[in-house]
C-alpha cells in the first residue's frame, strides 16, 4: 500500500515508512504515512508477554533508541 508524500511529492510504500522522519515537515499533521507509522508503533507497545501478561516494553526501549533520546 502506498501513501502520498507532499513534502517529496511522491508516492512512498508505507511500510518503509517517511524518508525523512526527523526533519521538519509542514505536512505532518495530515501526512497517512506519519499515521501508518504512529499506528505501528502502537501495536508493538501493547504486545503482551503471555507468560506473565506483563506488556512487553522491549518496543519502546528500541524506539527511543532509535530517536535517540535514551537516556544514558
């Protein structure tokens, strides 16, 4: 499935995600792929551990890793 990048003016496959996820972009608020994205990061938090049912937080540690606002 793609989406439309306003900011690029071309079509972007939406499970690659935005090209440019941190630069501005003026688009942002109405972008589908922005969306797409938030909605993944979504469900890889609320993945529950079956053994304890304790929700699985190995999704947001990575996340921030990769924004990379860990902290140290």
């Amino acid at each position: 499935m793609e989406g439309f990048c306003q900011k690029d003016n071309i079509a972007v496959d939406l499970e690659k995600g935005c090209r440019h996820p941190n630069d501005y972009c003026q688009y942002r608020q109405a972008c589908m792929i922005h969306f797409h994205e938030l909605e993944q990061r979504r469900s890889r938090n609320n993945i529950v551990d079956s053994k304890d049912g304790h929700k699985d937080h190995s999704a947001k540690v990575e996340e921030r890793q990769d924004a990379g606002s860990l902290d140290k």
